[in-house]
C-alpha cells in the first residue's frame, strides 16, 4: 500500500504506513505490542542471568576451572544484554510496536534511529554463535571421550560458524537503505537466503538438542533416571520452538506491510532462543553448587544423580575408547618372526600399559563435574 504525502502537510503529520479504509491514524496512545514485547524479554533475560551469574559463581569461585566454553557463555550474555538494550530504545513510545500507520514518518527518517535498526539485526548472528559455542564446547567436555561423538560435535561447530557467519554478511549487504523506512521494510523482509539460513538454524537447534539425548541413551541406568537427565537438556525444545515462531513471524512479516507491529513478536522469538540457549549451558553446572552450598543441598538431591550420571556416561566412553585403541594397536602389531628367541615372552614378562584410572580425572580437564558418592 503506497504512502501519499499531500503538499504543504509536515512529515510529522503523516504516517510511516497508509492506514486501512475508515482508520484515522494515532500517534497520541496507539494499541501497541511494545510493552508486552518488553516486559516478556525482560523476564526471560532476568531469569538467563541468574543461571549465568550462578555458573560463574560455581566456575570461578567454587571449583576455580573456567574453560572456553564458560568465556563463550559470558560473550554470548553480554550480547543479549546489549540487545535487550537496544530493543528498549527501538520499542520507546513513539517507534516500533504499534501499528505501521500510527508511527510518525519522522520518527522513521532519524538518522540514529536506523544505526539501532541496524545494530540491531547485525548483532543476532554474532550472539548466536556465541550461545550455541558454549553449548558444543561444554558438550566437547561432557562427552568427547569417543572418536564419533567429536566428529559430531565438530559438525555442529563448524555448521554453527558457518551459518551465523554468512548470516550476518547477508545482513550487512543485503539491507542498505539509507532511511529508516526502508530499512525495516528491508530488514523485516524474508529473502530465499534468509529463508535458508533460518531453515538451517533450526535444524541446528534440533541437533544441539538430540546430541545429548543420544549419549544418555547409551547409559546403563534405570529408564525413570534416564528421563530425570534428559530432562535438563530438554528445556532446549523451547529454544527450538522459539526458532520457529521466530520463523513463522518473519514469514508474517513478509506478507504484511505493517512492519511495526509484527517486527516486535519476531524480535522477542530470537532473543527468548538465545537466553534458553543460554540457561541450557549452565544446567550441567549448577550441581556443584547444590552440594556445596548448605542451603541449596536439598536441591542438589536431585542434581546430584544428573551429576554422577554424567560422570558415568564418561568413565563408560572413556572404557570404549581405551578397548577400541587396544584391539587396533594388536591388529597393526606385525606378528613375530619365525624361528627367533623372545626372552621377554619366554619369561613370562610383558609390557602392557597402565591405563589411566577412570575417576581420576586431570584437574584441567573436568573437575566441576567430578563424581558424587550416592547414597
């Protein structure tokens, strides 16, 4: 619907959309998604935080082991509190949120309200990355022991790098207007890249979630405890229903010319998948917390199972990787030559290995998920 500009009328007076047949435009108090859209964002963010603060807390104080995948953690929360920043001053009364045509066109035309616009949309791909990174890299640790499982970590990094990578250079090339108007007409459009960049986004959130899954499956436990474990890494289905909606809403987008108004729904999705992401990273962390705080040691109850489990499903990886190495070291073994004298066998001596014992683990390697003796 195109926008007429009658002559000798102020840009203040005139709307950002054509509003529908028999709807007079209000830029005084507009029906708008803005507040929802930030109060739910705010939540969700408040409740990422107090998992992250807690696992820095446990990391850093209590077990004194901080890894790559704790710095990735960090980026990827300091990225989404910068981006709720940012949507606080995108959604001020006035902007986006209402209805296109209750949107003052001057408001769209400022100059530093396009740079929020823009930092907006670019910073996505980069705090993804650093979220679903923290993710793999803690999985890396959990459960690397075999050869199979690092293969299909290292697919998930470099898939992740690699889509959020591309995903932010279309980003950047793709939307160039230079006004605010048809920056987020640019923005809030759903080109065929985008559509595949979102499509493999969302198959990345399934596979960071069944990943686990399919580790746990291997353990010998009891089935109710084995859903009791999966369970923590199950919370992630909501990331991934948060993928999505967002997709869904971008495609609505598409479709409409009200951009303000579906943008907000669409925004709230990405941010929600990227704190979910978030407090998914620091579950496996929060048992030694439990059990190490009095307070909270009638949490860790519970937690303490995950914890062991986890630890187990370690020592039975690690027991399969030692036994696949040994029967490859005696098939690549030449056989003995005929006809010569081997003292060391005559003797009955031998060189076997020593292999390293399985619940003593090197301080650097995963001392914050070490074994807890249950009763």
């Amino acid at each position: 619907m195109s926008l007429t500009i009658p002559p000798g009328v102020s840009l203040s007076e005139i709307p950002a959309l054509q509003p529908p047949p028999g709807v007079t435009p209000n830029f005084t108090n507009p029906e708008s998604q803005a507040h929802g859209v930030m109060i739910a964002n705010g939540i969700i963010t408040a409740v990422m935080l107090v998992f992250v603060l807690l696992r820095v807390y446990t990391k850093a104080f209590l077990t004194k082991t901080l890894f790559w995948e704790d710095a990735a953690c960090i980026a990827g929360t300091v990225m989404s509190v910068g981006y709720l920043g940012l949507l606080a001053h995108v959604f001020q009364p006035g902007r986006l949120g209402p209805h296109q045509w209750n949107v003052r066109l001057t408001v769209l035309l400022n100059d530093s309200y396009i740079k929020e616009l823009k930092a907006v949309n670019f910073l996505y791909g980069p705090m993804m990355t650093f979220t679903k990174l923290s993710i793999l890299l803690l999985y890396f640790r959990l459960f690397s022991p075999t050869k199979t499982i690092r293969i299909w970590i290292y697919v998930g990094i470099v898939t992740t790098l690699l889509n959020h990578v591309v995903g932010t250079i279309i980003a950047i090339t793709i939307c160039l207007p230079s006004d605010a108007v048809g920056y987020s007409r640019c923005s809030g459009r759903l080109h065929p890249l985008d559509v595949v960049i979102n499509a493999i986004n969302i198959l990345s959130d399934f596979y960071i979630l069944v990943l686990p899954l399919f580790v746990i499956s291997k353990l010998h436990m009891q089935r109710a405890k084995k859903f009791g474990v999966s369970a923590v890494f199950l919370t992630g289905f909501l990331a991934c229903v948060s993928s999505i909606a967002g997709l869904a809403y971008r495609i609505k987008t598409w479709k409409s010319e009200d951009i303000s108004w579906w943008i907000g729904p669409m925004l709230l999705c990405s941010l929600t998948e990227i704190n979910i992401g978030l407090i998914v990273g620091c579950m496996p962390v929060l048992p030694v917390l439990f059990q190490h705080e009095k307070g909270l040691k009638f949490v860790g109850k519970y937690f303490s199972s995950l914890r062991s489990d986890i630890h187990s499903l370690r020592n039975i990886l690690r027991t399969k990787r030692s036994s696949d190495d040994e029967k490859e070291s005696h098939l690549r073994a030449p056989p003995p030559e005929l006809g010569l004298h081997h003292p060391l066998k005559d003797s009955g001596s031998s060189f076997a290995s020593t292999p390293k014992e399985d619940g003593k683990l090197a301080h650097d390697e995963t001392s914050c998920y070490e074994p807890v003796t249950m009763v």
